[in-house]
C-alpha cells in the first residue's frame, strides 16, 4: 500500500478514536440495552408518549451504533483495497479504493460535527415554523418550497416528522408552518438554518415571466421536554376552536377539531390541525408555545449577557442564504461563504455541506 494512503488511513482510524472518546460508544449501548429493557414491559405503552420517545431514541442510539460499526469495517476494507491494488498493479482496484477513501472520509467527517454539538438544548429535537414575507404569491410557493427541503432532509436521514399545522396560501403556497424533526440533536444540528432565506428565480405568477425575489424565515427552536417547567396560568390563554382545511380550502375534517392558542402577554399564537382529536390537538398546540416560551426566555437571558459582556446583543439570525436560479444557478450562505452551483440537489434536500459549515462557523462564533 503507498504510503500516502496508509497515513491517510491512519489519521482517520485517529480521527474516528477521538469522535468515539467524545460519543462513548460503551455508554451509547449500556443506555440502548437500557431502554431496550425498559419497552418490554408490559406497561411501557401506558404512556404513549414517553413511549414514542423511548422508541426513538433506541432507534437513533442503534443506527449511530450501527454507524461506527460500519465506518470502523470500511476503514479496514479500504485498506485491504489498497494492498491488493498495489501488489497486483489492478488500475481499476486502486480507483475504485480512492473513492471509498473520499466516502469514509466525508462519513468521518459529518461524525466529527456530532462533537461540536454541546450546547445545552442541543441534544433535543427540533421545532421549525416556516413563514412566508416579502414576494406575495412567490413568497408562498417558496415557503412551501424550503417546508419541502428540510422534510426531505430529514426524509435521506431516516428522522420522523410530524406536521403540527399548515396555513395555505390562497393563490399558492403556504402562509406558514409548523412541523417537528423527532431525532436527537435536531435542534443542535439544524438550528444554524434560523433566520430569512432569499429566493431568486423567474416567477411562475407572472404572466410575463420576470424575475422575482422573494423571503421567507425560518424559526428553529428546541422541542420542550418534561424537565422543562414554564408556568402559563390558564386566564394568559385565549384558545379557539375551529374545523381542519387543507389546500384550496378542501375540508380535511367534518368536526371542530382543530385548535389555536394565543398567549395574550406575548401575542404568541400557534395552531395544531394535523386531523387528530381536539384533545390532541389542544396538547400539541400547548407543547409548541411551551417551547416558543422557553425559547423567548432563553433568547431574554441571553441578551442579558450578551449587555453584561458590552456585545450590544449581536444578532445572527437575518438573512443567512441566498438561492439564485435566474439568471444564474448558485446558492451561497452569506456567514459561512458556502456556496453550489448544484441547485437541485439543495432544492431536494441535500443541505448537510451548508448546515456541516455552518455549525463550524457557530462554533467559532460562540454561538
């Protein structure tokens, strides 16, 4: 094996050892065989909930298991490549070697960012509301548009989602969103994706087919748990009944099952219509304005110390991202200086190189 590869190799295998001294593997499978004890018993599904959350967690605890296993059998059989490429002169062998080495590597390397997640909601799941803004219709269709990647984002990744609720616009598109990434480390992961992102394309709602410019903002927030406590007296709520609507105004439910909630100290007003019981409804509505609450008081203290340090309160959260389709193909984060010509692929869901750069650059920041 030349050289060059086999201290490549080596400095992935010492690469892979530090992410692993950081994850704990030991740990990772002493809480799964945990878990794994805790959902055979016979009333582990009383609690539904705490049941789905036990569900997912041994899911996603086994799949980063899995993940290492897998990562630590490829570094071995790239190696085996290698050797057999250099003692039998097979061209097509060494080739074929080069691109599992690059492919180990980016794994490795998207491993690597795991360990920079420690912030302390960064271990939650995820809340995402997607608001349309300035650009009319096209502001519509493109926040349904970006909805639609960071559903198939999460989709390539294997995380469950869970719609909460969906404005409709009335000529197209969505006025807003709200959905949650069920996998740990969402938040941390995609929380880099909060602020306005900027459209550039040839409208579809133009009969004479110029170029529009339009915005929508993405709010990420970390999804409550059961340790979090945030008093909301019942006389600070005003809460409104009203029957479920999809697309179009086509009715979705034939009962008054669908639930608004509004914090009156704040104005803080959410939804949930994702055509359950109104019981249900009511509660999931109640867990996304617990979490806007804490996020607001966790924003608040922030604040406060970021006026104690004298930094005035720096602001990260404003336009962050420009998609231009017309007349150029390009989209380009404006804090990390990421950029693709590769629009597609984004528009599709492949966004892990953008959020890789980003949760560096946070990082860096202090953020």
């Amino acid at each position: 094996m030349a050289i060059d590869h086999a201290s490549e190799l080596a400095e992935l295998s010492s690469k892979l050892a530090s992410i692993e001294a950081v994850l704990n593997p030991d740990g990772m499978r002493k809480e799964a065989d945990d878990l794994r004890e805790r959902s055979v018993d016979l009333r582990f599904w009383e609690d539904h909930e705490n049941a789905q959350a036990v569900t997912r967690r041994l899911s996603y605890l086994d799949a980063e298991l899995s993940r290492l296993d897998v990562l630590h059998s490829r570094l071995v059989d790239v190696a085996v490549m290698f050797e057999l490429a250099d003692s039998e002169h097979d061209e097509p062998m060494l080739q074929e070697a080069l691109r599992e080495l690059t492919a180990v590597k980016g794994q490795i390397d998207q491993l690597e960012i795991r360990t920079l997640l420690a912030g302390e909601y960064d271990s939650r799941e995820a809340l995402i509301t997607i608001n349309a803004q300035a650009g009319g219709a096209d502001a519509a269709d493109w926040a349904e548009g970006l909805q639609r990647i960071y559903l198939r984002w999460a989709e390539r990744h294997g995380y469950p989602t869970e719609v909460y609720d969906t404005s409709y616009a009335e000529e197209a598109g969505i006025k807003s969103t709200t959905f949650a990434v069920r996998a740990p480390y969402a938040y941390g992961t995609l929380r880099g994706e909060h602020g306005t992102h900027r459209m550039v394309r040839i409208s579809k709602y133009d009969n004479q087919g110029r170029r529009q410019t339009s915005f929508a903002g993405v709010d990420v927030i970390p999804v409550v748990q059961q340790a979090d406590h945030i008093d909301i007296p019942d006389d600070e709520l005003r809460v409104d009944v009203y029957r479920s609507s999809g697309p179009g105004g086509q009715g979705v439910n034939t009962t008054d099952s669908a639930v608004r909630i509004t914090h009156l100290p704040t104005g803080i007003v959410v939804s949930c219509q994702n055509e359950r019981s109104q019981i249900q409804n009511r509660a999931s509505a109640m867990a996304v304005l617990q979490a806007k609450l804490l996020e607001r008081k966790r924003e608040e203290q922030a604040a406060k110390m970021n006026e104690l340090r004298g930094d005035g309160g720096r602001s990260w959260g404003t336009q962050i991202r420009n998609y231009v389709l017309h007349p150029y193909q390009n989209i380009k984060d404006l804090r990390t200086g990421y950029e693709t010509g590769n629009t597609a692929a984004v528009m599709d869901g492949e966004i892990d190189d953008f959020i890789e750069a980003e949760i560096r650059w946070m990082r860096k920041q202090g953020l």
